[in-house]
C-alpha cells in the first residue's frame, strides 16, 4: 500500500510537472522574439562589464584576485565574432548603433573587427540596403586600405550622391575625407576609383542648403593637393580641370567670403589657396581656368578678400596675364580698373608697408603684362588712375620701377587721351627728369619726340625753357658708349621737327665742344655721320648761320674730316658742309668749274684738268706718225696726268690684237702755247696721250653676240 501510495504521488509530481513543461514551452514560444533581441542586446553590453570580468578568472574563480588577460582577449573575440555573425538583413537598426557605440568606446574592437572580416560584412549589407544612417570610419590605414581592398571605396562613395539624405551624404563625405588624408595608399585607390569627380559633384551643391558638404568637399581637394607622393600637382590640376571643378569652386568662393562662419572662413582660405595652385599649372590648365564666368567670380573677389587672402588673389590673377590668350578676358572683365583701384586704395590707406609693397609688386606686373603691347589696354590704364600710381613706384627706387617706366614711356605714343593726362600729371616734367637716367634716358626723349610730333607747339615752348635746354645739353655731354650712339638718332629727329630746340642747344659752348670732340675721336663712321647730318640739319635750318660756321673748332674739324676722312660717306658730307661754311665766311668767292675744250678749241689751261701720262710709259718716236701699240690702259698712281696745249688728231686704226691693245697713229707739231695772261708757256713735245678704250669694246662686254665694227 506504502509503495503503491508513492506511486500514485510519483505519478501526479510527474503530470504535474510535464504540465509545467508545456506552460513554459508555450511561453518561451510566445516570447522567442523578445528573447533573441534581449540575448544580442546583452551580448553587445559586454563591454559594458568587461571591468567586472577582469578581475575574474577564465575558469569561472571568482574569488581570485588576479587579473587575467586572457579573459578580456577572449571575451573580445567573442563579442566580435558574435557581432559580425549577426550582420544579416534581418538585423535591427537598434543593433547597428549599439554597435556603432562600442566601436567607439573600444579600439581594440575595430582591428578585430576588420580581421574577422567584418568589413566584408558590412559592404554586402551597403549593397543590398540603402537605407544606412551612419556611418563612421576611423582614420586607421589599416581599417581603410582593409575597405578599399574589398572593394569599399566605390561604394561608399556611391552614397555621396545627390539622390541620398543629407545624413547619409555626409557620412559618406566623411569617409571620404579619411581617405583623401590618411595614406598615400588611400588616396591613389579614391583617385582610381574615379574619386575626384565625387569631390567635383559635392562642390557643385546649393550652398546656402549643403554648405556642410561644400566645405568637406574643400577640404577633400586640399588634403589631395598636400599629400605628397609621385603624382606632381599639375597632374591633379588638369584632372580636377577636365572634371569641371574650378566654375564651382569660384561660385563657392563669392559665397564663403559673405559668410561668417568659421568653417567658412576656413573654407575661403582653402579656395584661394586652389586657384593659386591652379594659376602655377602648365597651359592647358590656365585655358581652361580663363572663361569669363571664373574671371569675374575672381574680380569681384578682389573687393571682399583682405590682406593674406587678397595678396594670392593678385598672384594669381597676375600669372593669368602671362598668358597671352587670356588679355582679352582680363580686359573684358574690368581688370585693369580693378588692379588700378585695389593698388590706389592700398597706398592710401596704408603706403608703406609690407602688405602695400606686396600688393603693389603683383599689380605692378600684372599692369605691365596687361599693358605692354595693347595701346587701347594703356589708354584704358590711364584713364583709369595709373599713372600717378606708376610715377610714385618710379619716384620711390622700388625694383617695380622697371614695369613701371615701359608703362609711362608707352603713354606718350598712345593716343591724344593719354597725352592729355600725361601733362595733366607732371608728365612732361617726369620725362625730362628720367633723362638723367643712362638706362631709360634714350626711352624717355623717344616719347617727347612722339608727343612732340602730336603737339609740336606745347612741347617746344616746354623744350625751349632753360631747364630743358639744360636736360638735353646733360644728356648728350654725360652720354657715354652705346647710349651716345643711340642717342644721335632721336636728336636728330628732334632738331628736324623744331629747327628752334636745335639751334638753342648747338649754340651751346659745351655742346659745340662735344660734338667736335665726337667728330675728331669716335672711332665708328656711323658715328661721324650721325653728328655731321646733326650739324647739317641746325645750319641748315639756322636763321643765323654764322652762328653755327663761327661755333668753337667746328668748321676747322669739318675742314680736317673733308680732306682726311677715310669713310666715303663722312668725307662727302663733310665736304658739302664745308663748301656751305665757305659761302658764309667769303661770300664774294665763287669757285669756278674746270672747262672742258675740244682737242679743235685751241689751248686750253691746265689747272683742274686732266693731263696726258708722260713718254716713260709710250716711249714715242719724236714727230713721227707711226702706229703704237699700248698693253695696259691702266696708268700708275704716281704719275698725275696734265693737259696739253698741242693739237692732237689721233687716228685709230684696226689691230688685230685683243682687247688689250690698240693700234694709234700721232702726229705732233712743235708749238708754242700762251697762257692766259698771253705770256709764252715752256714748250712741250706731243708724247703724252689719254689713251681710253672704243665703246664698241665696251658694248662687246656686255653681249658678246654683237661684233665689233671693222
């Protein structure tokens, strides 16, 4: 009885028991879901209690005091292997950013994380949902190189598109300023992968609604072009160039310099940074980067930049003027007014600084490539205020004086406008102050001489004031080597177009002293020529011409020059310039011209005229008429030939020699020739012959199809 009563209690603990089990196979069933959510939820907290643990044994001691490692590395890799196997599609968002906190708490849970490919994980899911909220990517080489390996790059870049949320966006921005910073690695797989044209597609936003990419955007470009590796800057120029980068980057610029953010201020030195790199490029780049749009983006941030900021802005618009194809856009852009205005409130506000010395360097230069070669560009130059401008770096020895004076000389032969203004400001004056100068003295009186011919009688009532006189008289007695030579040339231009300037200056002791000297001592004929047609052009046009005849030694330097000068061109003119004095001095004397007479005319003088060889080279029989053959009808120097009085009746006679001999019969008689005053002359034997060849023998010269005559 005992034992069946514990049967039957056996047998209800046993009913009851299994109808425990049922319950709560029910409610494990009904509460799975919440289950399974709760377990991964505590397995993402282990971090959480990893202190508790560590003082605990791997064995499960825990009432041992020492610590051990190994449990912390264990438990380690066991929430990372626990987290990656839940990375499914089924996964709850609530995981993920529990996940994304313990990442961020715990480094050594990222490297094991990427080890236990995790990484590959997480791109799958990238590419089956779109729907990720963040995403934060750690500056680690390793993690990221782990990502570009497996093909990350390109898709996380995906997510910077426009066709995404803006949270999304910039999470993928954010991973791709990691990338462009972290690695030369990094950066040579983002620009593989094509990442310059998402850096180019994130500048070209609304700023005013994404200014956040805009800005990372710019950052992304400078970290590229900070990075050092084999790919030389240029390169990336023209990358970002083609991509269409730099009309963006100029319409963010106008909007960062309105902004006051301090992101944006940082921004705006980034830009200004880009386009000076971008203005250093090769040609290709500066083509590209010379479209009107940019140009005036770029002008019109010449009025908000400020100091550091505005000085790069300059350099970089004055590069731009090295090329010739873009001064036309530059002038269509107002660029000249712009530089000219930037320049003249600088001096007025601060004149003499650091700053204002680099401004005014890269405006200076930037006006003198604008300016050099374009009369409409100096005109504009002018008008718009550069010549006071100018004449201050000039007056101030600063090394910009030598793109500062081609500018100013330049004025002078550009238009009626531009000499109006020239003598408005002082030009006159500057001009013959510049005359002292050995180097731009020659350019200096070139541009009077050009203003000279437009307003011929202003500028010679300016020239003719003694301070003039004294400049001019200054230069040519100061002028040494090449600048004395250059010099001839302009002056004779200038005493042609005002005979008054001349004779004002030749009357001068020192210049008549100089000029003598020249004359006597310059060892070049060009030289010698220059100073005599000098002379020549004030005699000529003196009123006064004794003035220039009776000038110190200049007539006895003339007279020397006539006779020994050894230039053909010289001694000529300095022959003419002697015969002219002579007819001042003596005008009563008149120089007779020699008479030419007939060998019928009878006898005639011998003075300035030819004479006949003498009998050592004919060796003529005395009054016979006999034929005489002559071999050389060239006579030496040393035998002057005189006239004869005698009549001689040559008769010529065929030979049938060459042409190096003629045959001639001469018949001479005994006379006694009077001279003019009707005294008896010495006698003379006809043995003396001007012997010349036959033109026929001439004619047979030039075409040897005509015979001679018999």
């Amino acid at each position: 009885k005992f034992q069946s009563q514990n049967q039957n209690q056996g047998r209800d603990q046993n009913q009851s028991r299994d109808h425990q089990n049922k319950r709560n196979d029910n409610d494990h069933h009904h509460h799975h879901h919440h289950l399974n959510q709760f377990q991964s939820t505590e397995t993402l907290k282990l971090q959480t209690r990893l202190s508790n643990m560590s003082s605990k044994s791997w064995l499960g001691d825990e009432d041992s005091d020492e610590i051990d490692p190994f449990a912390e590395v264990g438990q380690i890799v066991y929430s990372v292997t626990e987290i990656v196997d839940q990375m499914s599609p089924d996964i709850d968002e609530f995981l993920l950013k529990m996940a994304i906190g313990l990442f961020e708490d715990t480094p050594e849970i990222r490297t094991h994380f990427v080890r236990s490919h995790g990484m590959l994980a997480v791109i799958e899911l990238l590419q089956q949902f779109q729907r990720s909220r963040d995403l934060i990517i750690n500056d680690d080489p390793e993690s990221l190189e782990k990502i570009c390996y497996n093909g990350g790059c390109p898709v996380v870049m995906g997510f910077a598109s426009n066709k995404y949320a803006r949270e999304i966006r910039l999470e993928a921005a954010l991973f791709i300023g990691s990338m462009c910073q972290t690695s030369l690695l990094t950066l040579q797989m983002f620009i593989s992968c094509r990442g310059l044209k998402v850096l180019v597609e994130m500048m070209d936003e609304n700023y005013d609604e994404q200014k956040d990419l805009v800005w990372m955007a710019v950052d992304g470009i400078c970290r590229v072009f900070e990075l050092q590796g084999p790919t030389p800057r240029n390169d990336f120029c023209r990358m970002f160039a083609h991509e269409g980068l730099l009309e963006p980057l100029s319409e963010a610029l106008l909007h960062v310099s309105h902004d006051d953010d301090d992101l944006a201020e940082n921004a705006k030195g980034r830009i200004v940074h880009i386009f000076l790199l971008f203005s250093q490029a090769d040609m290709k780049v500066k083509e590209i980067m010379l479209t009107r749009a940019i140009i005036l983006r770029l002008i019109r941030s010449l009025s908000i930049l400020e100091n550091e900021l505005l000085v790069s802005m300059l350099k970089t618009l004055k590069n731009l003027t090295m090329l010739p194809a873009g001064l036309q856009v530059l002038q269509n852009a107002n660029a000249i007014e712009t530089l000219t205005k930037v320049l003249k409130e600088q001096i007025e506000r601060d004149p003499d600084t650091p700053l204002t010395t680099e401004i005014a360097n890269h405006v200076v230069n930037a006006l003198y490539n604008l300016c050099r070669l374009s009369k409409p560009r100096q005109e504009e130059a002018a008008l718009a205020g550069a010549i006071p401008i100018l004449q201050r770096v000039v007056k101030s020895s600063s090394p910009l004086k030598q793109f500062a004076l081609p500018i100013l000389c330049d004025f002078a032969h550009t238009s009626k406008t531009c000499r109006k203004l020239l003598w408005q400001k002082d030009g006159f004056a500057f001009y013959l102050g510049l005359l002292r100068d050995p180097f731009w003295g020659i350019t200096a009186l070139e541009s009077i001489l050009a203003w000279l011919s437009d307003e011929t009688a202003r500028v010679e009532d300016a020239l003719t004031e003694p301070s003039s006189i004294e400049a001019l008289l200054r230069m040519f007695t100061k002028a040494k080597a090449t600048t004395f030579e250059n010099l001839l040339d302009p002056l004779l231009k200038l005493f042609r177009i005002s005979p008054t300037v001349g004779t004002s200056l030749i009357s001068q002791p020192a210049f008549a002293k100089r000029l003598v000297d020249r004359l006597l001592s310059h060892n070049k004929a060009v030289v010698r020529l220059n100073l005599l047609r000098l002379t020549k052009a004030v005699f000529e046009t003196a009123v006064e011409k004794t003035t220039v005849v009776k000038m110190s030694g200049l007539a006895a330097a003339i007279n020397k020059m006539a006779d020994s000068e050894s230039a053909i061109l010289v001694r000529e003119l300095a022959k003419e310039l002697n015969r002219e004095f002579c007819t001042i001095t003596s005008p009563t004397k008149s120089i007779k011209k020699p008479l030419r007479h007939s060998p019928q005319s009878g006898p005639r003088s011998s003075i300035g005229t030819l004479s006949l060889p003498g009998e050592d080279h004919l060796n003529l029989p005395h009054r016979k008429n006999v034929p005489i053959k002559i071999h050389s009808t060239k006579w030496p120097d040393h035998h002057p030939l005189h006239s004869s009085s005698d009549q001689i009746i040559p008769s010529l006679t065929s030979s049938p020699s060459t042409t190096t001999g003629l045959g001639i019969s001469l018949s001479s008689h005994a006379s006694s020739p009077t001279l003019n005053n009707g005294s008896p002359g010495s006698r003379l034997s006809v043995d003396r012959v001007l012997v010349s060849r036959p033109s026929f023998l001439l004619n047979q010269r030039r075409s040897s199809n005509t015979p001679p005559p018999p």
